[in-house]
C-alpha cells in the first residue's frame, strides 16, 4: 500500500496528472478484478461473451466428465 502512496506522490511531484489521477481514482473505487478474459485450448484469448460461455460449458463440462452435454465450438 505504501509503495501505491509513494508512486502518487512522485506523479504528483512530476506533474504526471493522468496517472495522478488513476491512482487516486484506483483509491477512491478499490480493487475490481476483471474477469471477461479467457484463454481457449490452444491459450488464445477469448473475449466475445458468447465464446467465453460457450468455453466454460466445455471446461467444466470436461472436468465434470458429465455425458450428454453437447460441445459448444466456437
């Protein structure tokens, strides 16, 4: 946390305003982990929402071992 404090005050110092600005607002909103990226088979990045359901369906599908599912291509 202090290392977060100390980088504000040195954009601050060099009038670095945008990041002055980030940190603070990164301060003021908190942590908020993004979780619309995943990784296909091949370690691709997915990002269209109807992908990225359709690869969960099959991770979780394959790691459940559950039968009958039918597998969602992309």
């Amino acid at each position: 946390m202090t290392v977060k404090f100390n980088e504000l005050e040195t954009n601050t110092k060099d009038k670095n305003i945008r990041d002055s600005y980030m940190d603070i607002n990164g301060f003021k909103n908190g942590y908020k982990p993004t979780t619309d990226r995943v990784k296909n088979d091949k370690g691709n990045q997915v990002l269209h929402t109807h992908r990225i359901l359709s690869r969960w369906r099959n991770h979780f599908s394959q790691l459940l071992n559950i039968r009958g599912i039918n597998v969602v291509r992309d």
